[in-house]
C-alpha cells in the first residue's frame, strides 16, 4: 500500500515537473516563432513587390536573394548560433557579466566575417555567368546584393543581439522590434520601389534600412530597459580576449545551418539539367519554399530548447536537461504532425498558392508525402540542433551534417534522380535519405551524452574553475 502510494506520489511530482517544462519551452518557443515568421515575411515582401515589376526584375532579385542568403546571412546566423553555447551557459550559471562580453564578442567577430563575404558579392556577376546564368540578370542581381551590404553588416550586431535576448529568455522586444520593422519595410519598399522609381534598388534599400532600424530599436532596449540591468555591461578589451574560443563554437555551428541549406540549393540547381528543366526546378523550388516556411516554426522549438539546455547545464543542473529535451522533442512531433496531416489533406490543392499550371500542381502533389517525411525529420533535428548548440557540441553536429548530406542525401538524389530517371522526385528522395541519416545519428548522440559531464564542463567554461564537479552534484541532490 505504501509502495503504491510512493509511485503516484512520484508520478504526481514527474507530471508536475513536465508541465512546468512545457510552460518554460512554451513561453519561448511561440514568440520565437512568431519573430522568425515575422523576419523571414522581410524578404517575401521585397520579392512580391519588385515582382509586379518586371519578369527580369524579379528573376534577378530571386537569384540574388537566394545567393545573399547562402554565402552570407545564412553564414552569419549559424556562427550566432555559438553564443547559445556561451551566453545560454553564463546566464544559467548566473555570471552575467560573461554574458554581456561574449555578446561584444560576437559582435566583433562577426563583422570581420563580412569583410570576405562583401567581396564575394561584389563580383557576384562574374560568379553568375561563370555558371551559365544570363549576363543581364547577373549584372542586376550584382547590384541587388551590393545595396544588401549594409543589411549584412548590421545583421553582424543583430544576430548576437537575438542571442543575447533569446538566452534570457527575453522574446518580447524581438517580436515588437521585428512588427515595426516589418510594417516600415512594407511602406519603405514600397515607396521606395513604385513611388521614387528605383526599382529592385528600393527593395534592396528598404531592407538594409529595416536591419539597422531592428538593431536600434534592440540596442535600445538594452541600453533602457531594467530587464536587461544584470546583462547591460560597459565594452572592455576583454571581448576581443574571446575570440578564438567564440570561433570555436560558431564555425562548427555555421557549418550545422549551411550543410543542410547548401545540400538543398545544389539539388534545386542540379534540377536544371533535367530535359523539362522549368517544370522539375519549379517544383522542387515549391517544395523547398514550403519547407523553408515551415523550419521557422522549427527554429522556434530549437531556439527554446537550445536556451533551457544551455541555462540548465550553466547552473550545474543535468536532470533538468534531460526534462528539456524530452519537452521539446514532445513539441517537435505534435507539431510535425499536425503540419504533415494539414499538407497531406491539402496536397492536391497546394500547388495552387505557386500556379496555376496543372502540370505543376498534380506534379507537387505527388511530391507532399515525400515533403511530409521530410518536415517531420526537419521538426526533430530541429529540436537535436538546438541540444548541440545548448550543450557546446557543435562540431559532432557539424560532422552529422557532413556525411548524412555529402555522403548520403546527394549520391541517392544523383542517382535516383538522374540514373533512375526519377528526376526532382529523385532529387528530393536524397534530401529525405540525408534527413533521417542526420536525424537518427543526431537522436543517438544525444541519447548517449552525459548531461553530468557536459554540465561540469559547461561551469568550468565559465568559471574557469575544477571545483563544478561539487556545485553540480549538490544541485543533482537537490534536483
């Protein structure tokens, strides 16, 4: 009788623990969502705008948008990602001041990181032709990404910022920051664009002038807000001390956003050689634009289990961990199912939001249950992600990403696609092949990691201390 009353009190206590869990990961997730919904319309905006322009307008801007995107702010998001690591642990373990240095640090770093990336720009036109685009497009689209330069160089205060709130569990100015920017985007642009007559410039012009304007309007808030008090700590030299130790953690964690990314860019450009190649990219670009839409709700999960990993192993508490991520991989699959049961039920309309060309539409809904297995897999390594940039793991990421991508996904889409004549159907197999390779492998490490031995060496890469090994078993105690 005791015994049976002992398990329901445990039960009781296990119960009541998830369900604090899930309101921690809940009260960040959803607004996370929403700011990257929010920041990811930014760029749906300038296409939809300069496309009521001209066919050449918009095709310039698409491949320009689409090259920004993969050699520069995707690379400097992903390198961000290493103060999840830093900031996420020092806030846990309660050293705000390291919180407020690694963010300067990041800063820093990452403006030099743009230098190289402008200059790739810069001769965007040239790269274009060499690969056989059209000289006129490639010239427009040069000029589209130059104008983006001061958008990527504000983006390298901006992505530290939103790490240096996400880590705080401080979502709320982002989502009222990333509002503002996109209705003053939404008139910019289109002033810029139709009134003034500058065409795609304007929509490019529009977009830097948003970044900046979400930097001050962050800055801001740091600067005033009493939320921010423990955090807002003057600049010192010592922010360019940790440098290398923040290029440690935020190439590995650039190399785990741009794998998958670049894997699938190849894919839609490997389209292009098939016989009916406007047919089979267009389908294939409709399945990644989906699945593009549907990672920022993803992002969301792994934003938020990155941060109460990180929080929970910078105070010494691994029990918590494993809470966590249990909540957040519970999130992940209501989630991908709910989104998979809706695109299933849809799939022989959904191509209909893209075109009107039945061809294309019947050919998407044959793809959707390939795009469904694929969602659900990105909904899950989404979440694993965000553990590997919690726990400092990065480059075991970086190397999952690697093999299941460039070993795996590609030679199946290749030959399914090209030998096998299965073409964009194909192609997108090897994205599906690459996702549950990385999925699984991502699952297995996780569930074989120590979550004591990454807590004592989150502690001592904050405190620079041997003595984490006590503070984390009296915090396991008390747990």
């Amino acid at each position: 009788m005791e015994e049976g009353s002992n398990n329901k009190c445990e039960w009781t206590k296990t119960r009541t623990t998830l369900m604090e869990e899930l309101k921690k990961m809940g009260t960040i997730a959803v607004p996370m969502v929403a700011t990257s919904v929010l920041q990811y319309l930014l760029q749906v905006v300038s296409v939809m705008m300069v496309g009521h322009l001209n066919q050449l307008s918009l095709s310039s801007v698409a491949i320009a948008t689409s090259l920004t995107n993969v050699s520069g702010f995707s690379i400097l998001s992903g390198m961000a990602g290493g103060l999840e690591t830093l900031c996420g642990q020092a806030y846990g373990a309660g050293h705000y001041e390291k919180h407020g240095i690694y963010t300067y640090t990041a800063v820093i770093s990452l403006t030099m990181v743009c230098a190289p990336i402008t200059i790739i720009w810069t001769f965007m036109d040239k790269i274009l032709i060499l690969i056989g685009q059209d000289p006129t497009i490639s010239l427009q689209a040069r000029t589209f990404a130059l104008w983006l330069i001061p958008a990527l160089f504000a983006s390298a205060i901006l992505k530290p910022l939103t790490r240096f709130f996400q880590t705080q569990s401080l979502i709320f100015p982002m989502i009222i920051s990333s509002f503002i920017v996109l209705c003053f985007h939404g008139v910019m642009c289109w002033t810029l664009v139709f009134k003034l007559g500058l065409g795609h410039v304007g929509a490019a012009i529009s977009f830097s002038l948003g970044t900046w304007l979400n930097v001050l309007i962050l800055l801001s808030f740091v600067k005033y807000s009493s939320s921010c008090e423990k955090t807002r700590v003057p600049f010192s030299m010592k922010a360019f001390l940790g440098i290398r130790e923040f290029f440690g953690l935020a190439v590995p964690s650039a190399a785990m956003v741009c794998l998958k990314w670049w894997a699938c860019e190849l894919l839609v450009l490997l389209a292009g050689l098939f016989p009916d190649p406007k047919l089979e990219t267009s389908v294939l670009s409709i399945c990644l634009t989906i699945s593009t839409l549907h990672f920022t709700i993803s992002y969301g999960l792994g934003a938020a289990a990155s941060t109460r990993i990180s929080n929970e192993l910078g105070a010494g508490n691994p029990k918590a961990v494993r809470f966590s991520i249990c909540t957040a991989m519970f999130l992940a699959t209501t989630e991908a199912l709910i989104i998979t049961a809706i695109l299933l039920g849809c799939r022989c309309v959904l191509g209909y939001a893209y075109t009107n060309d039945s061809m294309v539409v019947h050919y998407v809904a044959v793809m959707t249950p390939l795009l469904c297995v694929s969602i659900f897999t990105d909904s899950l390594q989404a979440v694993l992600s965000g553990v590997a940039r919690g726990s400092g793991w990065q480059y075991v990421g970086a190397y999952v990403n690697l093999g299941a991508f460039y070993l795996v996904g590609i030679p199946i889409g290749v030959v399914l696609g090209f030998i096998a004549h299965f073409k964009a159907k194909g192609l997108w197999i090897g994205i599906v092949a690459g996702s549950i390779v990385q999925t699984i492998f991502l699952s297995i490490i996780t569930s074989l990691t120590n979550w004591k031995k990454q807590a004592i060496m989150a502690r001592e890469r904050i405190f620079d201390a041997t003595s984490s090994d006590e503070s984390v078993t009296d915090h396991t105690t008390r747990a």
